[in-house]
C-alpha cells in the first residue's frame, strides 16, 4: 500500500532551529520492512496547502505525525485541506501529543483514528489491514471516536530491546533544502523513555513511551551514524543526540562509541541533553574523547525550592560540581532554564542569577515555564485556577513564549513584565560570559572562518543579549 506519512510543520517558526522529524522516519522504515510504500510529506518548506497536492491522491493511508500541543491546529488545517483532496484515504493521527491527548486530537482534528505510544507495529498493522480490506478496530494502540466517546485499545508491548528496530528512512529528507534554511546538525536518539518524575514532562514520556527507559547499543548507534556518513557522502557528521537524559549510558558505553569512531575513521562532532546528577569526571572526560563538545543541562532553577516543586531530584550543588567538571575538561556547558513559575519570586529569581554566576554557563537559555496538557504541571495550574484562559497552541510552545516573553500561566507574585526583566539580566549576563571568556572567543573566531554565516548568527545573538531585546 502507498502510505502518505505527513509532518504538519506548515508556515512555522521553529526558534530552537530546524530538525529532521525522526518519529516520522521511523515510521517509514518500518512501512518499507513491511512491504508497503511510505512517502514523505513535509510541509516545512511549502509555501501554500496545495503545494503537495499531486502526492495525496494516489495514498490508500495517510499519518499526520502531531509531535507536540504546539502544532496541533497545523495539524489540523492539514488534515482539513487533505480531506478535500484525497476525501477517500483514511487519516490517523500519531506522535507525541496523540499518544498524550487522543481524544482532543480525534475532535480537533477530524481524523479517522489515532495511534497512541510508539507505532511502528501498528502502523505496519493498519496498513495491512485497509489494504486487506478488513476492520481494523482490533490493531493494539489504536483509537477512535464513537457515540459513547473514545475507544482506545490496549497497547502492544513496547520493544525491549531497541536495536531491533530499522534506523530512520534519511533518504526521504531533502537535507540540502534544510541546510538552506539554517539546519546543521542531524538529529538522533539512543534512549526511549525517561525515569524521573519532573512534573513539566510526566506523565507525557510515560503515555509515549511506555515508562522507564529502554537503549540502543553502541555498536547500532555506530551502524546508524555510519549510514548517515555514506548519505551525505562519507563527511563527518555533527550530531544532536535527542535523547532526554544520554548519560544514562555508563561511561564504558562512551568509550565504546569513541573507539567505534576510530575504527570507522570518522570523528562526529556532537551534543547532547542531560542532568546534573546523571554525569561523573570520567564520564565527562570519555564522552569529549568520543566527540562530545557540548552538553545541554536542564538546571532550571537556581532556588532549591523551586527545583523540589517541579520535582527535579537534583540540587544546587550537584550543578555546580558538574559545570566544574566540564570547564576543567574543556566541554561547553549550557543552563536550560525555566522561569515565571506561578510560585516563583523575585528572590527565587535572584537565587538563579547568582547561581548562575558560580556555575559559569559557557551557554544559558532562558524558558518561560509553560504548562502543557498532560503534564502534572498543567494538572497543577488548572486545578489551582493559575492557567490563562486562552490556550492556544502558540501559548503551548516554550521555545515560543520564549521568544515573545509569555507563559500561558497567571503569575501571582511576579507580572510577566518582571519575568522578562529578569531574562533580560540573564542574558545579558550570558552576552558578557560570551564575550568575555577565551575558549567562546576562541570557538567563535574558528568557527567565524569555517562558517562565517553561522557564526555571524551567533554574534548577533550576543548583542541583542547586550542590549536587552528579546531573543
């Protein structure tokens, strides 16, 4: 069966930079294991809806991956002009944000079905069975709406063993065209799933992933990063590893990969997310051995009392050992932060800026919290009447508010104008780190030779940081 696989990203901004859909590729892969024959549809770059019109009307299936809240009304504008176009083609919605919300995005959306955690399985399944002909009610993970609601079947068993399944379908992506529109590093995951229980992502990890977390080995991510290395013509690629917490691998897992490079001949240049209390010296040492040269931490909060809210398990002192570590190292470090917590104050705020002038942050991102269905954290705010009455999917979005200084939560102690003010001062903070500390300067001036664009991007940055515009 031609299966249409269709990633919504229609006339969006995204302020974290560009990223290849990797859930739909997997889906792609397994589709074509299956016997079955996918096509990507990526509205990213289209300029109109009908833009991809002639790739509807031959599809016996089509999926529309809703990777977040955020996109759920693209979602469903797609999802309305492909019924006009392809009216025959069943629709299933899949992703995220359907494995969080399947009823809000059956209703919002208008689709067929819904599928809920990870749907490679079943969405081989589904496609054998429309082209079969037969009743699909019975393929686990899949939902739907009838008179009485919602019925949604029991989940399949989650894949144990993650090596087992097809690396991404790379080859559907135009990468050239995402280069041209600022893309620079490939995306991959080594980890499915998360076992902390910070209420601004539980319950959503476990609803997509089923619970605690599951590896790939360094042998398979080895396999994956040579395939992408032949794709783009043998070239060392740079590397975001998605995954929520990547150093949860023990270190003989990254000693593993950097003698895996060696082998291969390559030498990626990648980065990574991570959490105070997951790294160690040696850790750190082996992970820039293997190419690591930055890691993104998810600090949050400088105030210990804001941290045991969101329920983050770490401390101010664990972040400061590690930020130690990785400047003796030579790795940047990054601060995630999030701020304009309803229960914050102005001298949580102030604990944060100071915090932050003992750990030294080669890098600071500044959040504003935002409170997404299926968080305990938007549980919280609804049931204690902090949630603004306008949820709109942009409200949804961090990296959004973030740019416009907004959060989709009332702030009883602070106004939203505070909470900028105070991102404005961290930021400027950060300006004066980047242009004040040898090793940015001197990563700045190589990279200014190398990539005079990107690096030109990044000095721009750096002075709106300066002046207090917002980012």
């Amino acid at each position: 069966m031609k299966v249409g696989l269709i990633y919504p990203r229609y006339n969006w901004v995204e302020y974290n930079g560009l990223y290849e859909p990797l859930g739909v590729l997997y889906l792609a892969s397994a589709l074509r294991e299956a016997g079955h024959e996918p096509d990507f549809l990526d509205y990213t770059f289209c300029d109109e809806l009908g833009d991809l019109d002639r790739s509807l009307t031959d599809k016996g299936l089509l999926g529309i991956a809703v990777s977040s809240a955020a996109l759920l009304d693209k979602a469903a504008d797609v999802c309305a002009h492909i019924r006009s176009v392809a009216p025959d083609a069943p629709v299933v919605m899949g992703g995220a944000f359907p494995s969080i919300e399947p009823e809000m995005v059956l209703r919002r959306t208008g689709a067929d079905y819904v599928l809920v955690g990870e749907a490679e399985g079943s969405m081989c399944d589904l496609a054998d069975v429309l082209q079969r002909g037969e009743d699909p009610a019975g393929i686990p993970n899949l939902g739907w709406l009838s008179e009485d609601g919602i019925h949604l079947n029991a989940r399949r068993p989650v894949v144990a063993d993650l090596d087992e399944i097809a690396h991404p379908a790379r080859d559907m992506i135009d990468y050239d065209r995402y280069e041209a529109s600022g893309f620079f590093e490939y995306s991959m995951v080594t980890t499915r799933g998360c076992p902390f229980k910070c209420i601004y992502c539980k319950p959503c990890t476990d609803r997509v992933f089923g619970g605690d977390i599951r590896y790939r080995s360094a042998a398979d991510v080895l396999a994956e990063i040579r395939g992408l290395a032949e794709l783009r013509d043998n070239v060392s690629p740079r590397i975001f590893f998605q995954d929520d917490t990547i150093t949860m691998h023990p270190t003989s897992w990254f000693e593993e990969l950097r003698d895996g490079f060696r082998e291969l001949g390559l030498s990626p240049v990648w980065h990574c997310n991570s959490r105070v209390d997951t790294v160690t010296e040696d850790k750190i040492g082996m992970m820039a051995e293997s190419g690591c040269h930055c890691i993104s931490f998810g600090v949050e909060s400088g105030s210990q009392r804001i941290l045991d809210f969101y329920r983050k398990g770490t401390t101010i002192r664990q972040a400061e050992q590690a930020f130690d570590w990785c400047h003796s190292l030579g790795v940047e470090a990054t601060a995630n932060l999030m701020i304009g917590f309803p229960l914050e104050t102005n001298e949580d705020l102030q604990a944060t800026y100071d915090h932050l002038k003992r750990i030294r942050p080669d890098d600071i991102i500044v959040y504003f919290s935002t409170a997404i269905p299926g968080q305990y954290m938007y549980d919280w705010a609804r049931e204690n009447g902090y949630l603004k009455e306008d949820q709109t999917g942009e409200l949804m979005d961090p990296t959004n508010n973030r740019a416009r200084e907004v959060t989709n939560m009332r702030l009883p102690y602070m106004t939203e104008g505070d909470v900028a003010n105070w991102k404005h001062r961290i930021e400027r903070y950060r300006s004066f780190r980047k242009m004040t500390d040898f090793h940015n300067i001197h990563e700045w001036a190589l990279e200014l030779v190398r990539h005079p664009g990107r690096a030109a991007r990044k000095a721009g940055k750096v002075l709106k940081g300066l002046s207090g515009r917002p980012d």
